[in-house]
C-alpha cells in the first residue's frame, strides 16, 4: 500500500495555493487526461489505469525506481493508515472514509502487526472528554475494525443508531455497559440490554493507541 499512499500524497502536494498547479483541473490538464480521473484518485474513489498513471508521472517528473532487497525491506517496516471521521458508513459496522481525504499516519508495521490487523486499522478524532484524562477532546485514537469482540475493560469504539460513542467495557448478566471513564460525564454509564432486538447498535472496533498533544 505504500505505493498508493505515496502517489496521492505526492499529487496533493503538488495542488494548492502558490504550487505547482492550483486545483486538480488544472493538474489533469496539463497531464492531458480528463479532471475527474485525478480528483477520483485523490478521493480514492477509483482504481488507477497504467495510462493514466503515466500521463500524470511523466508531467510532473517523478521516477520509479525498483528497490533492491535492502530497500524493500526497510520500505515494508511502515503501514499507512488513513483518518476517518468519526461517523458510521452505509453499513454501520465501518467508520466513514473521509471524502476530502486527510492525511494518512505511517506506523512502525511491526508494531502494529503485534496489536490487530494493520489493513482494518484507522484513526479518528475524539470529541468530548467523557473519557478524560485518558482520551481528551481532540486526541487521536488507532481503531482496529477486526476485533469486535467486546473484553470487560478495554475500550472500544460503538455505533448506537447513527452515533459514534468511545466507552469501556463492562457486563453484568444479560447486559452490556458502556461506561464513562470522566466521572463528571453524563451519562456515566449507556446500558445495552441484550435481549432488545430493537436497538440498533454494533461494536465498530476496539481502541489500541492514543496520540494527543501535550497540554
């Protein structure tokens, strides 16, 4: 994936005020392909022709070189992985991609091997301070979407209908509680009576990691 990731990073930062070119029309232009074809791949919303790929390539003068193994090694050490917002997708079992695509964060693959699945990881903003001081507004937590299994204790990320909550896990018999670590947060604790088929909620993944700025 590091290919991919490296390509639209290095198209988007060739677009902008006082770049290269100023919006992605003006890039497709002077690539000689068609303005949606380059706004798609930088929303990724589509997968990329060779033709394409080298139209845009030879326009703005990049290279490919192919790696000898000693390179290739240390290229495969990092795993991208995007931002989302913190909303459910069509499903609700997924966090919604980003349509104006943010950055994406590279982490040690290693690392990240030892805590999930890398290619199910993403970041999302926090809003609130109902997990404070643990996770605070504004911080950013890595989200593994393959582990749904809820674990009394841990803390995961849960659709409840359309809304996106972080809590901690508890149970009690027949119920799921997901609890507030801020004990000044309202509601503390959000009950999920098992046997009530009309709730709609689903566990989204479970929180592996918090970045956050020193305050």
């Amino acid at each position: 994936m590091s290919f991919y990731f490296d390509l639209i990073e290095g198209m988007k930062s060739m677009i902008g005020k006082d770049k290269k070119y100023a919006n992605p029309t003006q890039m497709a232009k002077a690539c000689g392909v068609a303005p949606n074809q380059v706004i798609r791949y930088i929303k990724q919303e589509r997968g990329k022709h060779i033709q394409v790929l080298a139209k845009v390539l030879d326009e703005v003068g990049a290279k490919i070189s192919f790696p000898d193994n000693k390179n290739v090694e240390i290229t495969n050490k990092f795993h991208h992985v995007p931002k989302v917002l913190a909303r459910p997708n069509t499903s609700g079992k997924s966090l919604q991609q980003d349509d104006s695509y943010e950055d994406t964060y590279a982490f040690s693959l290693s690392w990240l091997q030892k805590k999930g699945n890398p290619d199910c990881m993403k970041l999302m903003s926090v809003t609130g301070e109902s997990m404070a001081p643990r996770i605070e507004d504004g911080d950013h937590i890595l989200v593994d979407e393959s582990q749904k299994d809820l674990y009394e204790g841990r803390i995961y990320v849960v659709r409840i209908d359309q809304e996106i909550v972080v809590k901690r896990i508890a149970k009690i018999p027949g119920k799921v509680l997901l609890i507030s670590d801020n004990p000044e947060a309202k509601p503390q604790q959000i009950e999920i009576d098992l046997s009530d088929n009309s709730l709609s909620w689903e566990p989204v993944g479970r929180v592996l990691y918090v970045a956050k700025d020193l305050r």
